[in-house]
C-alpha cells in the first residue's frame, strides 16, 4: 500500500482526504511540482521549491512549507515507500475559502523512457490547443492542467510522444510536458518566457550546462518554421531529462535521428545529475 505526505503526515494513500470545499478540488486552484529522486536524493529540490514559491506569491496563495520542511516530507515519503529512484508529485492546494492551504506529497517508482525511444528520438505534433501567453497561469505549475492532458491525449491518437503549444501569437510556447530546444545555425535556441514556456527545472540546467560547454545560447521567438528548418532539437523535464525531439507532424526535425549537440548535452545532464545526487545513500 502507497504512502502519502498529507498536511505534516504520512498516511496510507487509500485514507488520504482533503476538504469537499478545498478551492484546489473545486477550481483547481493550487500548484503542484514534478520532481525525479536518484539514489533517494531530489535532484535540485530548491529550484522547485523556489518555482512553487513564485507561483505561490502570483496566485495568492499562502504556503505553508519552508524549504526544510519539503525536504524532510520528501525523504520521509521515499523511506515510507522504500523507494530510491522515484518521481515525485508535491501538490499544495488553496484550501477553503478562508482556510488552510493542503500540501499532499506522492512518490511512486519512475517509469523510465525506454533506451530505444532515447537511441531513436521522440515524435511530436503540434497540438491545436494554443498557450495563452498573457495568462499568469502560462508560467506556474497551476493545478489547471487540463489543456496539457488534452494536447498529450491528441499526440497519443496521432502516434506521438509530446504535444506541442503553439501560443496566441503563433510562436512556440512549449510542449505538454516539457520544454522545447532547438540548434540552428550552430546556436541553442530556446522560447523565451515570454513565449508563455515554463521555467522548467530542466531547462534552467540545461541552459547552464550549454554555457559551460562554451556553446551560443539565446532564447527568443521561435517559429514553427525555424523548428523545420533546425539542424536538430530536443525536448527537456524532470522526469523526461533530455530527449530528442526528431520530428514533428510527421516530418523530420534535421536528419530525422538525434543530432550531437542533444546527445552531447544529454550526456552532461546525466553527469551533473550524478554530481549533485552523489552524496544522497539509497533508501
């Protein structure tokens, strides 16, 4: 039986409730964080608390969890559940009006992308669902996910592996469940968060990395068009990594096969990965 964090506890996930007026149940007002444990460690656990912090300050929301208080949630549901290598879901809820905030916390076993899909690449569509890039919702983790599992559910009828928004001004915002890189001209491009693209925890890496690997970075506008006519591109999360993105609606992104600046950067994720999960001891 699956144990859960649950407002300072954990409980078995069958016996888990939150309130029937809880505005997160009702509205979907609340956020939440995906994150991926190596070895019993949370890669980067700061960055997401301080994404959920952002968020939290956007919508209005009182959080009650301090960093420390997240960290030991998270160690104690990977003990709970003896579970080392994990995705990770925090949800922090708006509570009822005029009440408590609810943070619930899983774990479960991370199903990894199979070695082949990685070796050959991942298909993707561009979804008909537009990010609304005005939105305050476009850069937070809201728990008004449902445009996102509607693009993934079309990419699934359509063969694919990741839907990609496109947003009001016809620029590439990001993928369902991830974000978008793509090389042309020997530079890494990027949508900008203008562009309605989520900071992710990934992507924030990943840009680091390419800086250090004294590659030209820049994010910006970027149009399905240069998408087309990029030499390669991948796509990047929490439990996705880096994964190459080989073509779209059906057609090929470069040479159809993962290009060397993916796999050079994938291979650097991994490394930081183990640099900074290192010290963590398995569960």
């Amino acid at each position: 039986m699956p144990w859960v964090y649950l407002d300072g506890e954990l409980v078995a996930a069958e016996r888990a409730a939150l309130p029937a007026l809880d505005r997160g149940l009702l509205y979907g007002y609340g956020l939440f964080e995906t994150m991926r444990s190596y070895g019993g460690r949370v890669f980067r656990l700061a960055q997401h608390y301080r994404r959920l912090r952002i968020g939290a300050d956007l919508l209005a929301m009182r959080l009650p969890l301090t960093p420390e208080a997240l960290e030991e949630a998270a160690d104690a549901t990977l003990a709970r559940n003896a579970i080392a290598d994990a995705r990770l879901r925090l949800t922090v809820t708006a509570g009822p009006d005029g009440g408590r905030a609810s943070v619930l916390l899983t774990a479960r076993e991370v199903t990894e992308y199979p070695p082949e899909l990685r070796r050959r690449g991942m298909a993707a569509v561009v979804s008909a669902v537009r990010r609304n890039e005005t939105s305050p919702l476009a850069g937070v983790k809201s728990l008004n996910c449902l445009d996102n599992l509607l693009a993934r559910e079309e990419a699934r009828r359509r063969g694919a592996g990741e839907a990609i928004f496109l947003n009001s001004r016809g620029f590439i915002a990001e993928g369902a469940a991830s974000n978008v890189f793509l090389v042309r001209d020997g530079k890494l491009l990027a949508p900008g968060i203008g562009s309605g693209a989520l900071p992710g925890i990934t992507r924030e890496a990943v840009l680091e990395l390419a800086g250090e690997e004294g590659l030209a970075v820049g994010e910006a506008d970027v149009s399905p068009g240069d998408l087309a006519a990029a030499a390669e591109a991948f796509l990047t999360g929490s439990v996705m990594e880096v994964m190459p993105l080989v073509s779209v609606d059906g057609k090929p992104v470069g040479t159809g096969r993962p290009g060397p600046l993916t796999q050079r950067l994938a291979g650097a994720y991994r490394a930081l990965v183990a640099r900074e999960t290192s010290t963590a001891s398995a569960v």
